[in-house]
C-alpha cells in the first residue's frame, strides 16, 4: 500500500504557501483526507475544495477540477466545450502537446466559464506559460491548484443554493476517492 504525498494538512499548506489565502481554516496535523472531510463538513464547505485542489497531485487536480464541472453542471451537455475537452485531452496524455494546446484555448476563452479554468489548470500543470517561440516563465507549482480551485468554486456558484450543498459533497467525495486511490 502507497501513502498520499503528505502526511499531515500542514504539510499542504507548507508545500504551498498561497493555500492559506485561498482559505478561512487554518492548518492542521490531521491526516489530509480526514481534515477534507472535516473541512467538508464544517461552516465553510468551499475550504474543502481549495485543500483538495492542493492536496491531489497536478494531473490528480484537473481531472477532479473536470469531473466536479460535469457534476455541477446543470445540463451535462451543456460542458461539452473546446476548454474542457483540452483539459480532459491532457489528463489522458500528459504531453507537451496537449498541454501547450490546454494553454492557448486557456488564455483565450471566456475566463468566466469554469471550463476556462480546467484548461489552464492543465496548462500550468508545467512547462513555459506562454506559447510560441519565446520561452516564458515556468509554471509556478501552485497554479494548477488555483485554477483547479476557481472552476469547481465557478461551477459551484451556478448551481441553485437549495442543491449546492449536496453536490459539493458529491465533488469532495469524489476528491477523496481520486486521494485515497493514489494511496493504493
């Protein structure tokens, strides 16, 4: 049996300093998943999707960051757009290719479609922010948490407030499962 990337909440938080901006709970030495669950359950639910975003490895965050924004869509077929098809292309093959596409359907489609955001989570997922011949600067190591974080919290935000809860649980369950599998 493997073990999560980290042993204790605190040492996402160490990992990645900016997920204390991104939310109101303060670290802690519990198990990762259990302080999810918590998070999941207490006062401020939207905690426990910035810390699964930051917990999960890169390609772990998108492909959750996708399947969240089917969950929460109101019209499934209403998610089938050129951003999330990239994002999903790179989580399948994680290659330069599809991220370099990832990030050119990123920064030019609709930043306030959640969709938007999966694809730049997997165009931060690594490499050069900039497409084209001039190299840019590399991909901080936070970025595709934060994306992954905007588009389920985006998608989120669409969902009617009487049916928000339950479907954010589904999304967290769902973090957990994905977690818990790379533990195996």
């Amino acid at each position: 049996m493997g073990k999560l990337r980290f042993a204790t909440a605190r040492d996402v938080f160490d990992a990645f300093p900016s997920l204390a901006d991104d939310m109101v709970a303060a670290a802690s030495e519990r198990d990762p998943l259990a302080f999810l669950a918590e998070l999941a359950a207490g006062p401020t639910p939207e905690d426990a999707v910035s810390f699964c975003a930051y917990m999960l490895p890169r390609r772990d965050a998108v492909w959750w960051a996708c399947r969240c924004t089917r969950t929460l869509a109101r019209d499934p077929m209403g998610v089938e757009d050129e951003a999330l098809a990239a994002a999903e292309a790179w989580v399948r093959d994680p290659n330069e290719d599809n991220r370099t596409r990832a990030l050119g359907i990123g920064n030019s489609a609709n930043r306030t479609l959640p969709t938007t955001w999966a694809a730049l989570a997997a165009a931060w997922s690594g490499g050069n922010l900039s497409v084209g011949e001039h190299p840019g600067a590399p991909a901080p190591p936070h970025l595709t948490a934060k994306a992954a974080r905007a588009c389920v919290l985006m998608a989120l935000a669409r969902v009617p407030a009487t049916e928000r809860r339950a479907k954010l649980r589904s999304c967290i369950e769902g973090g957990i499962r994905l977690a818990a599998a790379e533990a195996m």
